[in-house]
C-alpha cells in the first residue's frame, strides 16, 4: 500500500495519495488546486489516479477536484449529504469503494460542516483498519470547528452536536493502533489549538486532545462553542466555489498571468484594482508605488491575502522579476483568481516613474525607544493576536487585532503618527500598508516585539 500525505506549510493542509501499486489504481483526498506532484508521484509509481475524494466543502483553500478530474480523468467522490454542480460519485455512509486490493469505508462525519466524511483505510477486504483520514472532523490536539456554516442558517450549537455524535459514534469506535491523518495542523483557523505534529495514533489522541476526555454533550458544545475566532473573511467564499464548476488552476493561470506596464497597472489601481506588492516588508519599505499593498510572498502570503482582500476585487502583481507565476498560483490555491495580470520588471520599470514612488522607511527598536520618550510620540498600535497582546505587549501601544483592522479604523486617533508592531515585522508591514491606503501616516516596527525586547534587554543596566 501507498499512502503518502503532502503537507503544504503555507495552508496548514495536508493531502493524501493512497495507492495500490500492484493493481495500478490510487486516489487522492483533499487536494490543493494544484495537482502536478501527485500526477508527478502516481507516473513515477506507476498509478492511475482514478479517484478523488473531498471529506468537505473546505472553506480555507480551493481544492483541486477539477484540475484532477480534467487532468487524470479521475472520479470525483463525495458524501451523499452534498450537494454540488459539478457531477460526483456520492458514497454512503459505511460504504466501502474498492481502490485494488485496498477498502476505503466511508463514515458520515457531520459535524464541521454538514457532508463531512471521513475515509477508513484497509489494507484489504477482511483486514483491520490502518488508517483514518479524518478531513477536519478530528484534528491531532482539536476538533473542528463548527461556526463556519451559520451563515447559511445552521447554528453552531447544532453542528458542534452533531460533531460530538460523530466523534463518539464513528471515530472514537476505531482500533487505538489506527493512525490519525487530519487535513489540517497547527496555524489552520480550521480549528483553535491544532498540533504541530501531522500523524498521531488514535488512542493517544483519545488520552491527550482535551475535545476527547470524558465528556456531556452538553459540555462539549459548551466548551467548542466558546471563544472560537473570527474566521478569516474568505472562508465563505471558498466554501461556495468548492460546490462549483469552474475553471481549473491550468486555465486562470494562461488568463491572468499577463505582463502590464508601470502605467497601466496604475491606472487600473486608480479604477479599483488593489496593487499587491509581493516583495519582502524591508524592499517594500525602501520604495514602493503609492498606494500599494504589501504582503509578502515569503510569509504566509495566500492566508493574509484571503483574509484582508475581496476575492472580487481585481488584484495586480508587483514582485520581484520571475515571482509572479508563484503569487498568482498561491492566489489560485485559494480561489482569487481575479488577477488582472503583474507589473513587468517589478520595480526596475517602476524606478522610471519617481513621481509615483514612496520611501516610508521602517523603525527599529532603539529608534522606536527614542521616539517615545521625546514629544511627538507615536502611537504604536499592536495588531497581533489577542492571545499574543495579552502575554505582553509595548507600554502604551494600542491593540487592534490585523484581521480587524479595516473594520475599526474609526477607533484610531486622528492626525497621529503610527508605528505599527507585530510579532517579527512581517503583519506589521501588511497593516501600515493597508493604513497608508487609507490616508493614516504610517510605519512598522522591523523585527517586531521580538527586536523591542531584545533591545530592552540589552538597554538594561
């Protein structure tokens, strides 16, 4: 048997190749969109990816279906609740497909959203089970969360009711020795404390994830209902177009992948379209157009991109020259596909156009220092997490969490100036970009809280 997870750092998501090399058949289960190294793998083996599988309708990235499906001609396979408007193979609960000499079973698992299923891997017909790949029913550390479909008129409580039942109905009647493959791991908003780890034994998550110990269903829900984050503005988006027929990754990319001149991209900026500056903050800072966005390609770059722009939204690409397939392609894992093309040169070509850059420069730490104790002090405004303010933040620093800054800008104070700190410095140069747009003068602490308290320390006698 082969069964290999591809583990995508920059989604937090994990996918799978299950295979039969004997027989020739595979498939694949939640695929990111794109699909060129699980083709690239199964040629290599020898397979055919004949199947693919999606647990859900996942709402952080586009998963990549389609692109199998016109691809490898695979059989697309989801749980009977679904409803979707491409055509699909919809498989029962306790169904068992054949994958060679392999048995998939299939167990409804409502719960984080309401087709949920999980896949039960034998090694053959008769033999126990192996393996469970649980999507994001049952996490290494957690348990999905249920609030993601409220807005389509079913209630968290209900969902999380529904997920208590799966987990002790289906799962947690599975053999300890079976090993867990979730979809997702630490640093998803899928769930709220996932584990670093990526593959863990069922009876030691049935000892250790505190979702498991020994409780009411009435607790459970209680205790997944409360304080689960705000879920990144996109979600719901991606969620709808995992239901759709559309083009595929291959498609969007011939489309949008087009070179623009300084001067159209430009203007089509002063239309609507958002300037998405792709370089790291420190470049960024050194000059950029005006106007422009920062989100740096090194970071977790598709994760702020869903969570701080509008997918309808036209966005133009300025990075550096030979970056731009890999911006548009992570947009494309998450179904922003409306790129209106990059800026050809990057900031080459735009050093022509002097009047239409901007040097903000960035502060660092001593400088910051210096600033507060003279006159004209800034307001440093901390855009990290609440949990992170809350474990310590700078004396005096305003806290207003990155994904909701746009929303409350009205909270800010009028004609100051901002420095605004993050963790390491990478969210601080998205925010007092976003800022900037919006008429405050803004700019970043580089290196963060981490640099701030490397220098306190150091400042001290």
């Amino acid at each position: 048997m082969i069964l290999k997870q591809y583990y995508l750092g920059c989604l937090s998501h994990a996918s799978y190749l299950i295979g039969d090399p004997e027989a020739g058949t595979a498939a694949v289960v939640d695929p990111q969109r794109d699909v060129g190294h699980y083709l690239a793998e199964a040629g290599a083996r020898g397979l055919s990816i004949d199947r693919v599988f999606l647990t859900h309708f996942h709402a952080d990235f586009l998963a990549g279906h389609l692109e199998l499906r016109e691809r490898a001609g695979a059989e697309i396979h989801l749980g009977s609740r679904a409803e979707a408007e491409y055509a699909f193979t919809p498989v029962d609960d306790g169904e068992v497909v054949p994958l060679g000499a392999l048995r998939l079973r299939v167990l409804h698992t409502p719960g984080h959203t309401p087709e949920g299923i999980s896949i039960v891997i034998h090694e053959s017909e008769g033999s126990p089970p192996h393996a469970v790949l649980t999507g994001d029913t049952l996490f290494i550390g957690d348990v999905g969360r249920p609030d993601l479909m409220v807005a389509s008129g079913m209630s968290a409580e209900d969902l999380a009711g529904m997920l208590y039942d799966s987990l002790h109905e289906k799962l947690l009647r599975l053999p300890d020795d079976v090993l867990l493959y979730p979809a997702h791991g630490a640093g998803s908003a899928c769930g709220k404390n996932l584990s670093s780890e990526t593959v863990a034994r069922l009876g030691d998550q049935r000892r250790m994830n505190p979702m498991l110990r020994p409780m009411t269903k009435k607790e459970f829900v209680d205790t997944l209902t409360a304080d689960q984050p705000a879920a990144p503005a996109y979600f719901s988006y991606d969620a709808r177009m995992n239901t759709r027929e559309r083009p595929t990754l291959d498609e969007t990319l011939a489309r949008v992948l087009r070179p623009l001149t300084v001067e159209t991209a430009v203007r089509m900026a002063n239309s609507g379209a958002v300037l998405l500056d792709t370089r790291d903050p420190d470049d960024f800072a050194d000059g950029h157009i005006a106007g422009s966005v920062n989100i740096g390609l090194r970071g977790n770059y598709a994760s702020w991109a869903g969570a701080l722009l509008d997918p309808t939204t036209p966005l133009v690409i300025l990075g550096e020259p030979g970056t731009e397939e890999e911006a548009a392609m992570r947009l494309g894992r998450i179904g922003f596909d409306n790129v209106a093309g990059y800026v050809e040169g990057g900031m080459t070509r735009a050093h022509d156009h002097e009047d239409l850059l901007r040097c903000t420069g960035r502060v660092d730490a001593s400088g910051l220092a210096a600033a507060m104790a003279g006159e004209a002090r800034p307001v440093v405004l901390d855009i990290r997490t609440p949990g992170e303010w809350s474990a310590g933040h700078i004396e005096g620093s305003i806290h207003l969490p990155l994904l909701q800054l746009m929303q409350r800008l009205d909270e800010l104070p009028a004609d100051r100036e901002f420095v605004v700190a993050c963790r390491s410095g990478y969210r601080s140069s998205i925010g007092a970009s976003l800022l900037r747009t919006r008429g405050f003068p803004a700019r970043d602490l580089r290196g963060g809280l981490l640099a701030w308290d490397s220098h306190r320390i150091q400042a001290e006698p």
